[in-house]
C-alpha cells in the first residue's frame, strides 16, 4: 500500500523510508507542505505521516485545508510536538492519531494499521467475507480459513479491492494503489500480479470486467458479466 511521508528533516527521511518499504509499504516522501497537498490531491494514500513544523504550509495548515476539501485519508501526526495543547491541536484540526518522536517502528506500524482500520469501519485487523479475509496485521489472506502470505504488492491490491466489494477498479486506480513514486510499472504488471493472486485464491474471486477493470464481488452477488 501507499503512504505518503511529509517529514522536512533529511535524517528521519532517509531512515524512515527505507524501513516502511521493508515492511511493505510504497512510500512517497516530501519536505514541505505544499508539495503535501498536490501530492495528496493527486495520489491514493492509504494514510498520511505528517510532521507539524513544515516548510511553506505547516502541517496544522494542511490538515485543515484537506479536511474543508473533504479529504478523508487517516493521517497520522509524527512530531517532537508533545504538549497537551499541541496534541489537541493536531487532533482536531483533523488528524487520527498523534505520535511524538522518537517512537518505535512498530508502534508506528500498529499506529498505521489502526488508522486505516478506522477509516474501513473495522474494530479488527480483519476484513472481508468469511469466504475471503485479508489480515491486515500479518499480511495473509484467508481463504475458507486457510492461511496464505502475500507479497507486499499482492496485499496491496488485494486490499483494494476488499476496501470496496461488487465495485469495479480500474488498471490506473490499482496502479495508484500499489505503486509508488519512481517505480516502473509494465503495462502488464497488474494482469500478472493478478494472475498470480488466482492461483492463491481460486480463479473466480477477482472478477474482471471487460474494458472497466477488476472487482471481487459483494457477498450477496450471485452473478456478473465476468471474463
């Protein structure tokens, strides 16, 4: 999945990227928080890591322009902010959760995936039907119970589209989803990515739609126009 990283300091930047890609995440990083908000208008973050004390535009600004355009991506603020007004400011200016610096990897980690959780409506790291489950927390799929690891990637679009079951995504919106900034993308990385999922989960659970995309049916769907 994609997160985009808002952090001005060189050193956390270059220590955070590299460890949140080796957890699986595709990150995008900018320094200030102009850059922020066109990065977030035009990309599909699963959530935001936001420093407050930003060149430009602070982040107190930013939540608050992306929330008055109905901007719903879970941030989550990172900063050496630890006063009680300073917390309650980020909160509700717009923010999910606030961590103050230095934190663990993997409070942050956790911190991440409750967010996202949140946004999903999900009290548990668990999603989907029971036939078809994605635990967000160890990264496998549950098919009819049965555990099975999934690349980073995979997770990713597999995510996706549980996010939204019975609607139709398209090659670019999944693209958005699991790629981040700089990384080459064949024009067939999703039909091989998706190839590959079939043979873990069964060819029928994603479904494509001739000229639209790929979708994993709605519980209650009993049939499609399917390929």
């Amino acid at each position: 999945m994609r997160v985009l990283l808002v952090e001005d300091d060189e050193m956390i930047g270059q220590s955070l990227k590299p460890a949140l890609a080796a957890n699986g995440w595709s990150v995008d990083w900018v320094k200030d928080g102009l850059l922020a908000q066109s990065a977030l208008a035009d990309g599909d973050y699963a959530c935001v890591l936001l420093d407050l004390g930003l060149p430009k535009r602070d982040g107190i600004e930013f939540l608050r322009i992306a929330r008055e355009k109905g901007d719903r991506t879970p941030v989550l603020v990172l900063t050496a902010r630890d006063g009680l007004d300073d917390r309650i400011t980020g909160l509700d200016g717009g923010a999910d959760d606030y961590l103050v610096k230095p934190y663990e990897l993997r409070e942050l980690l956790a911190r991440m995936r409750a967010i996202i959780r949140r946004r999903d409506g999900s009290a548990h790291s668990v999603i989907g039907a029971p036939s078809l489950q994605l635990d967000l927390t160890t990264r496998e799929v549950l098919v009819a119970g049965e555990r099975t690891q999934l690349s980073a990637r995979e997770f990713a679009l597999l995510h996706a589209l549980l996010e939204r079951p019975g609607a139709i995504l398209s090659r670019e919106q999944l693209e958005n989803r699991i790629y981040g900034w700089g990384e080459e993308v064949s024009s067939n990385a999703v039909d091989v990515l998706i190839h590959g999922m079939r043979r873990k989960l069964g060819p029928d659970a994603i479904r494509n739609v001739r000229g639209l995309g790929w979708r994993i049916a709605a519980a209650s769907s009993t049939h499609s126009s399917t390929a």
